[in-house]
C-alpha cells in the first residue's frame, strides 16, 4: 500500500512539474514573440509613415486629377482627404501596436455581482439578453443562427409605434448600468439605433405611406380625404407616434452623453494606450461631429412640424396635426442616412477608432474574438510562432543594416533606402565591430563577423591600401580574391599566404535535395552556391 502511495505521488509530482514545464515554455514563447514583434514595430516607424506619407499623396492626386474640376470643390475634397488620412493612419498604428499582444483575451471574465436580490435578477437577465444580442464569439451569421437573436432583431424591425424605442430603451439601460459603460458597445448602440430608425421610420414608412395614399385614391376614390382621414399615414397614431419622434432624441442624445464617460483602452496595449492619451483622441472619433448633425435635423424637422402646424390645423386633435407628424418623424428618419456610413465595413473601426468588444455568458464586456476549434486553435499557434519569430527576426535585422547603410551614405530623411545601404549596413557594423573589439547587439540573426573580417583584410590587401584605411568595396573585393585565388597586380601576394578562413557563412534553413546529397565513410557531402 505504501508502494502504491508512493508511485501515486510521484506520479502526481511528474504530472505537476510537466504542467509547470509547459507554462514555462509558453511563457517564454510569448516573450520572445512580444520581443520581436516589438523592435520590428519600433524600427520600421519611419519606413510605415514614408509609405503612408507616399500613399495618401497617390490617392490624393486620383481623387484631385478632374482639371474641370470647381476650386470650391477641390478644396473640400482635399481637405476632407487630410482629415481622413489622419484617420487612417491613426488606425494602421493601432492595429499594428494591438497585434503585438500575442495572448488570446481573456473572455471568461466574471460579470458584475451584486448581494441585492433584485439587482441579482437584473444581472441575470442583462447578462442573458446581452450575451445573445451582442456576444463576443459570434459573427452576424452566428446570430443569425440564435433563436433569441432573431426575436430580438424582429422586434427592432417591427413598424408599430413604441415597440422599437421600448427595446432600445431596454438595451441601453443594461449598456449603462452597472458603470461605466464600454466606449464601443454604446457607439454600437447609437449606430444600430440610427440605422434601424433610417430602415423602418424613413424608407418603410415612407413606403407604407405612399400604399395608404395610393389604398384612398383606388378604392375610395369618391371619398379620398374621409379615407386618408381614417386609414392615412398618420391616421389614430398620435401618442405612438409622438413616442417615436421623441424616443429618436432622447436615447441618443443620453448615448452620446455617456459617451464622453466611456471606457476607453482597457483591451489595448500599454504602448498604445500612451500613444491615444499623447494624441488625445477622442471618445467615440468622427461620430462625435454628428451629434451636431442629429441635433440640426431635429430641430429642422422639429420647425417644419410647428411651420404646418399652424399652416394646415385648426387644433390638435385634427387628423391634419398626426399626418404632419408622421412625415415630419419621416423626414428625421431619412435624414439620419449619414450614420449608415460608420457601419460600413472598415470605415466604422478606421472613424471610430474602437476596438470591437462583446458580452459573455457572464455579462461582463470583453474583446471581440470569434471561435475556434480547439485543435485548429493549437495547430495554428504554434505554427504562427515559429514562423512570427522567425520572420520578425529577419526583418529587424535587415532594418537595422539599412539603417546604418542610410546613415553612412549621409542621408538625413526618415526610411530614405537604397539598394547599396545594405551591403553599406554590413560594412559599417563590420568595421564598429571591428574597431571597438565588442561583440554587435543581438538582434535575432547572429552574424559571423569573424568572416567579414577576414573579407575585409583581404580585399584591403588585394587594394595595396595602407594598414586600418578600408574602403566599401573592400568587403566584395575580399570575397573574389579569397575564393578565386586572385592576386592585387602582382605586388600583395598570394592567397595561399595568409590564414585560411575556417568561419562559415550562417543560413537560416537550407533544404537539400536527395540528389544534391552524398554520404561516404559516415562523411555527409553537399554544396550550397551563394
């Protein structure tokens, strides 16, 4: 029995250390993972802004190229250009920055609690509602797949006075409480209210309008006005419609109110989250400007109803009065359309500047992440891991050498390459290296640069320069006189002379095929042509 407890525990105990041996190991992947993608990021800014700077002047001159174009015209469009480029730009940085955070979010956080039983049951129905209307794991044709999604949406959808405010109005009471609200989630809010209030109050209505009018002048023709009285747009709607009118208002003026108060970056990046603070963006993006917009065109709306008002009605209760509101509340509606752009593929993230979020089975907001797989999950990890390093590896180290080849040609601009500045980088670092007798900085690619010198030494003799004078061509020049044989004009000597060079030339990964490969006496032969 002791033996058994004894193998158990030991047992236990290797099962433990493995645990604690793979955490270690993804720890320090991710790390590693982080590290590189950091310097890659840090060291190819200047390069991303030329190329942006590069792209905005291209798209610019096509959208500018009209020579027919008005002056009035030409400016706004390229003003408005400028403006948005910021945006974009902006943008590009922000998911760039957000995609160095290599772990996946955490998406089982705990929700709100409370020991308040009413409160409790009003979390339990928030988290219900909110995690089927806006979860964090699916997709709209994931919704489209959930029943109670589906009833909710058709809900939204239905033309009957009352319905559609009483549901958002719902909705935004659980967006805002308990606080603080998510920044996303209510500029989602005020989008999907706007744009439902353009599908079903501006083009539905005005449709069903226009039947009715056409339902009175076909049937009832020898008494059109009794019947548009009667079955009229408008007709026996006054309180329902008056609920829309001022529904439409009021959720989202308290949306973009609370917006302001919003949280802002909890998903983001530290480094990113310094750099919206340093530019001050703020909360909600371009959305901000159409609060003004909503707010001209219910006051527009607002006079033309008290304008026809007094122009068609002896009072109130006139069915004259619920027409005038019908159309007026159409007119609003319509005028709304400008809200539909920031749903647009794209443009509502590049506007916005927002980082999509959702609800879990707990009601707590958490990043957007669609699912997947369990094993495709693994799989895809760990090949991304390998190759991320890798390829971030490479191309800091290639950054770095043009770098230093863009600097010791005397270039002062930002990202300003050249082909040459990389064998000028190789060169410079050589020679740092050289003079300084230290070791280069790691950068994820260790040089050899026990060959360069050699190279160099070489190519300076086969020159007939005096000693420590090198010169740029001196790394190639070694390079033909050490593996050709070649001599300086008769006067340096031959090859054979100096030490031979045993470094080797580091790569990366080479695949042989069977053809090019020769084993003989336990000795493996193979040629690789540089």
């Amino acid at each position: 029995m002791a033996d058994a407890e004894t193998a158990s525990s030991s047992s236990s105990g290797l099962l433990g250390g493995g645990r604690a041996s793979n955490s270690q190991r993804d720890a320090g992947r991710l790390r590693e993972k982080e590290k590189a993608g950091q310097e890659l990021f840090d060291i190819t800014t200047a390069l991303r802004s030329r190329l942006m700077d590069q792209l905005r002047n291209v798209v610019k001159n096509t959208a500018l190229e009209d020579p027919d174009m008005w002056g009035s015209v030409r400016f706004l469009v390229s003003s408005y250009l400028d403006q948005f480029w910021v945006d974009v730009e902006h943008e590009v940085e922000r998911t760039l920055a957000a995609s160095l955070k290599m772990q996946a979010p955490d998406t089982e956080a705990k929700g709100p609690e409370s020991s308040v039983r009413i409160e409790r049951y009003w979390l339990q129905l928030r988290a219900y509602i909110l995690h089927h209307y806006l979860p964090h794991d699916r997709s709209i044709f994931g919704k489209l797949n959930d029943l109670v999604y589906c009833v909710m949406f058709a809900l939204t959808l239905i033309p009957v006075h009352g319905v559609r405010v009483v549901m958002f109005s719902v909705l935004l009471a659980m967006l805002l409480w308990p606080a603080p609200p998510d920044e996303y989630q209510l500029i989602n809010f005020i989008l999907l209210f706007k744009g439902v209030q353009f599908l079903t109050q501006g083009t539905i209505a005005t449709s069903l309008g226009a039947f009715k009018y056409y339902y009175c002048y076909s049937v009832h023709k020898d008494d059109v006005k009794s019947c548009i009285d009667i079955r009229g747009p408008g007709a026996s709607q006054g309180i329902g419609q008056c609920l829309d009118y001022l529904g439409n208002v009021v959720l989202v003026w308290i949306a973009f109110y609370y917006l302001r108060k919003s949280r802002r970056g909890k998903f983001l990046p530290v480094n990113l989250k310094d750099t919206c603070e340093q530019e001050e963006v703020t909360s909600g993006g371009r959305l901000q400007s159409l609060l003004f917009w909503d707010m001209a065109c219910f006051a527009t709306s607002l006079f033309l109803l008290v304008a026809l008002t007094l122009l068609t009605c002896d009072d109130i209760g006139d069915p004259q009065f619920s027409a005038n509101v019908f159309w007026c509340c159409v007119i609003y509606s319509i005028l709304s359309f400008p809200f539909a752009l920031f749903v647009v593929p794209g443009l509502k993230t590049v506007l916005t500047h927002t980082s999509a979020t959702g609800y879990n089975k707990q009601g707590a907001c958490v990043p957007f992440f669609l699912r997947t797989t369990p094993d495709a999950a693994t799989k895809s990890d760990e090949t991304w891991s390998e190759n991320f390093v890798r390829m971030a590896n490479r191309a800091t180290w290639v950054m770095r050498l043009l770098e230093r080849g863009r600097e010791a040609r005397g270039s002062e601009a930002p990202a300003d390459y050249q082909a040459s500045d990389l064998f000028r980088g190789v060169f410079r670092r050589g020679r740092a290296t050289q003079s300084s007798g230290t070791e280069p900085e790691p950068s994820g690619q260790e040089t050899n640069t026990g060959f360069f010198h050699e190279a160099v030494s070489l190519g300076k003799l086969a020159r007939g320069a005096e000693a420590d004078e090198y010169r740029f061509g001196d790394f190639g020049r070694g390079l033909l006189w050490r593996f050709r044989g070649w001599r300086s004009d008769g006067q340096g000597g031959s090859v054979d002379e100096l030490p031979a060079l045993h470094e080797t030339l580091e790569v990366a990964s080479v695949r042989l095929p069977a053809e090019a490969v020769e084993c003989k006496d336990g000795t493996t032969y193979f040629c690789i042509e540089v």
